[in-house]
C-alpha cells in the first residue's frame, strides 16, 4: 500500500470507471471484510509485527455482532445514523443503500482502527502500520467514487452530464500536471495579489535574496527585525494579503522588516549542505542586516525550518564569540526532534540511508515529492476532498491564496537535506551541545544569549506543540526567565496566519516556565482572538528607542536590486 496520495490518485483514476454499484453489499459484507481483514494482516507482518490471536477472534467476535445488528435495522428499515462530514449532504443519510454503504464503511474502518491499537510491535513501527492503513481507509471512503457517491450522481443528473464532462476534463488536466489543483491557480500571481508589501531587494547571492520593507510609520524602533522563513515553500505564507500578512503587521508596528527569499535549488545548487544554508545563508542574512541598519543587535525570527536554520547560526556564531541577536522568535519550530508528529513515518534508518545513497552527495529532492508528503499528512483534506469536487462534481476549485502558496512547492539539495535529517529528525542531535559540527563549529543551543519568544500550534500535526515548547529547555538554560511561550489555536499555518484584525481563534498564556509542556498547560489561561500582540508587545519590549524612519533601502555595498517580492520566489519548481 503507497503512502504517496498522489500514487493513491492514480490507483483511484484506474478504479474509477470499473467500480459498480454495490449490489446485496450487506450479504457480501462479511466476504469484504475478511478481504480487508487479510490485506491488514499482511501489513502487519511487511511491517515485522503481529497480533494476538485470541485478541483478532475477539475482534472479528464483536465486528460480526454489529454487521448483524446493521443487517437487522435494514430489514426493520431502519435508516442508520452516523456523523461524518464526509457524508453530511442529506442524499448519504436518506437513501437507503447509500446510507448503509456508510454505515458499513464506517464500521470497517473502525474495526481496521481497533486492529491497528491490538498491533504488537514498538510505537515506532505501529505508528507506520497506523499511518499505512489509515491511508488505505481514507483512500476506500464511498464518497470517492462515482458509483457510490449520491452527490455526485444527483449532479450528473442536474446537469445533464456536464459534470461528468468537466470532472474528466480537470483529471485529465491534472494528471498532465503530476498533482491535485487545490485552488484556482489563474486568480494569483506572486508580486501582484500575493507577496505585495512594497519593500526592495538590497542583497543576493546564489542561496537568497534580502528584502528590505518600506516602513509605513514615521518613526521605527532602531533596532531592526529579521525574518527567516522555511526553505521548504516560499516565504510569502508570510505575506500572502495585506489584511493576513505578518510582514506588513510587524511594519506597521514599526519595525524596520528585512527578510530572507530562498533561491528554488535548481541543478546548479544540487550540492548544497545544512553548512551552506547557515553561512551563506542565515549567517551572511545577519551580517547583512548589522551592516545596513549600523546596529549590532538585531531581533531576529524563525519559522518552522527556518527557525533551525537560524538558531543553528546563532550557535555557530555564540561559539565564535558574537551574539547578535536582541531577541529571538521561532514560530512552530524543531530544536528538540524527539516527537516529531506524524512526519516521524517517513523518517527511518531505511528511508534516510536510501536518500543518502541518492542524492546525498549532490542531487535534488523534487517539489513534487515534497508537496506528496505533506498531502498524505492530511489526506482527506488535501486529495480526496478535492477529488470529490474536482472530478467527480466537476467544479473547479475556488481562489484560495493559501492553498495557492501550498501548491507552490520548492525542491530541496539533496546533501542539505540528507544531514537535516539524519542529524535531527533520525538522530536528535541537534539538542546535545557540542555534538555537531556546523560551519566548523560545535554547536550548543544554550550558548544562544538572548530573550526568546516561543510559539506552537495547539493542532500542528508537523511540529508537535510540545515539542515547539521543548525549546525552553533548551535555550537560556541558566536564565529561563528569558523565555516565554505562547499556544495558539489551530494547526501549522492557520495558527500562525491568524490576523489580529479578526479577532478570531484563540490563544494560551502562562507567563511562569513549567517542567513539561502539560504542567505548562494545565495552568495556561485560555485568551480570545490572535496570538500576534502578544508577539508584537515582546518585540516592542527588544526594540529599541524610536528614531526616524529611513527614507531609502539599502546602504554602502547593498544597493537596489529590484522591487520586492525579487525573482527567487517566483521561480516555480513545476
């Protein structure tokens, strides 16, 4: 069974036109249960691990009554009742065989899921077994398929077949593309509705742009801020809209905003290593920023790898003796990669020896495999959805600008990557001082002098919030004091994208340092509306007095270049 949703599309394409109403499905049930049954099986022992027979007899027992029970309410015609937003339209829940259909796949599925947690085998291995076949469950849902999902056929009817025509014709078109569109590509175009705070390119190299905003207020603090977002993706997740952007909000509160633009590796750039990205990258963006501002400190800010990537440089620069930060912001970031969520699956000693022999020593890892990755995270949401409403209604996605910054995928070196993930997700070394070398030096987190501003998402299925807070034992171990951590609600990007002028979701603070993240928790106070003044009143306190706005970007050795977003971000991977 693939864990690539993409290869899950195609074997659904294949099925799609073969796949026949269910007749007497209630009857064949048990047969297709003990197919699925078998199928689990053999997952279970490809993954080296096995279940107690007296606990699978008590399974099948228990399975067995309840498709009884099922098989006694339809002949009592007797409609089943379930709650699934999958099958919320009033067509699943008023037919009879489509409403037994689900009621019979949601029984499966449960009991695959109850067979899956009677594995025996280390949580490593289970959480592979959990994941593989959570995907074959999600890939089998009765909506996904023409022939047995009653939307879908009403809309054939409705339209006169058009839809069936138009569904076709998106598949047919993404198939030509190698992946799902997710929204209305056409409506965006980086640097006219998405990335448009106006600013300029004042720095570049063969790794990164710098960009410098035009401050909106007269006066600014004096001490100036840089942000470094993932190398994975673009950088305008941070700026996608002006009323969702986190650049124009820290402008607006008057700060001098300099930020890092990845370059998209190409071939020429199939050689980079981890050292690469934090010399001429983070490093060199650092230095950039000390010269054009003439301040010696500077605020500082990390996003998911890019908060890595910047408290590695720090690290590598406090062993050298300097300590440029004021403050440092990482926002659902990594330092401490014992639980790294569901990710963990695709990260073992097999996976990572694989990669190493391909493209460890210079190569690329294609967008394409990234984007597949993070879709298998959250299937439902990121495939299947769209395969329901793409292909089998005929509707073509609406304007998303997240999801359009989403589908914008970036490749990564392969030698790059290969360390990161030996070193960090695989190995955990990156928390153990001086275990690393990087840039020529040992790295060790706590040697980073400076006030640290930590968040995490309270649904972030990449970064664990708990291990985002793990951070704050690792940083400014002997002056705690210096660190704060803040939860918001949601998941990895909507939690951090979540303006202050909506006053929407909510946030956590417990403004006392716990040992654990639970004990830190339990004695949080839950706050309503966005997380980012409490981010904003931190920076303000690291800022400096205000002085006069500068009037042009840049300074001696760092002219205009061009206009922000520049041309690295708009080079796309496809």
């Amino acid at each position: 069974m693939s864990d690539n949703p993409q290869s899950l599309m195609m074997d659904w394409m294949q099925q799609w036109m073969k796949q026949n109403p269910m007749q007497d499905w209630l009857k064949q049930d048990s047969q297709n249960m003990f197919s699925a049954d078998s199928a689990m099986l053999k997952t279970i022992k490809d993954f080296g691990a096995e279940i107690d027979p007296l606990v699978l007899t008590r399974l099948q027992s228990e399975y067995f009554v309840e498709l009884g029970n099922l098989w006694k309410d339809f002949l009592g015609s007797k409609l089943p009742e379930f709650n699934d937003r999958r099958f919320s339209a009033a067509d699943w829940h008023k037919q009879t065989m489509h409403a037994y259909n689900v009621a019979i796949y949601l029984l499966n599925a449960r009991f695959l899921g109850l067979l899956t947690e009677a594995v025996q085998a280390p949580e490593k291995k289970k959480q592979k077994i959990r994941f593989a076949v959570q995907q074959m469950v999600d890939a089998m849902s009765p909506a996904n398929f023409l022939a047995t999902n009653p939307e879908a056929q009403a809309k054939i009817i409705e339209t006169g077949g058009e839809s069936l025509r138009q569904g076709i014709t998106l598949m047919l078109e993404d198939m030509q593309k190698g992946r799902i569109s997710l929204t209305d590509e056409s409506a965006f175009e980086v640097g006219r509705n998405v990335a448009t705070t106006e600013g300029t390119v004042i720095f570049e190299n063969r790794l990164f742009q710098l960009i410098q905003y035009k401050p909106l207020t007269k006066t600014v603090h004096q001490t100036p801020l840089l942000m470094v977002p993932p190398c994975i993706n673009k950088f305008y997740i941070l700026d996608l809209q002006p009323e969702n952007s986190l650049v124009r909000y820290a402008i607006e509160q008057g700060h001098t905003v300099f930020l890092v633009s990845w370059a998209n590796p190409d071939q020429s750039l199939s050689g980079v290593t981890w050292d690469d990205y934090i010399e001429e990258g983070a490093i060199t963006a650092i230095e950039a920023v000390q010269a054009i501002s003439k301040q010696e400190k500077i605020n500082t800010f990390g996003f998911c790898v890019g908060g890595t990537i910047l408290s590695t440089a720090l690290a590598v620069l406090a062993d050298r003796g300097e300590h440029p930060a004021a403050s440092v912001t990482l926002l659902t970031t990594l330092l401490d990669f014992t639980d790294t969520g569901v990710l963990d699956v695709f990260v073992d000693e097999l996976q990572v020896a694989m990669r190493e022999q391909t493209i460890g020593n210079g190569g690329l890892l294609p967008a394409r495999d990234l984007a597949s990755t993070f879709s298998a995270l959250r299937p439902n949401d990121l495939v299947w959805n769209y395969v329901q409403s793409n292909y089998l209604k005929g509707q073509r996605p609406p304007a998303f600008d997240l999801l359009y910054w989403n589908s914008d995928s970036t490749n990564l070196p392969g030698p790059m990557l290969c360390w990161y993930l030996r070193n960090t997700y695989l190995e955990n070394s990156l928390k153990v001082p001086g275990k690393l070398k990087v840039a020529g030096h040992p790295v060790d987190l706590g040697k980073i002098d400076a006030p640290v501003f930590v968040y995490g998402s309270r649904e972030d299925h990449i970064v664990p919030w708990q291990s985002a807070y793990a951070s704050m034992g690792l940083l400014n171990p002997k002056k705690k004091s210096r660190n704060r951590f803040v939860l918001g609600a949601s998941g990895h990007i909507a939690g951090v994208i979540n303006p202050a002028s909506k006053n929407k979701r909510s946030y956590w603070l417990n403004d006392k340092t716990s040992a654990d993240a639970k004990s830190w928790f339990d004695a949080a106070t839950e706050c309503p509306g966005s997380w980012w003044p409490e981010w904003a009143e931190f920076l303000s306190e690291h800022g400096g007095k205000m002085v006069k706005a500068p009037t042009k970007a840049g300074a001696v050795g760092y002219s205009e270049i061009e206009p922000a977003p520049g041309r690295y971000v708009k080079v796309r991977a496809d």
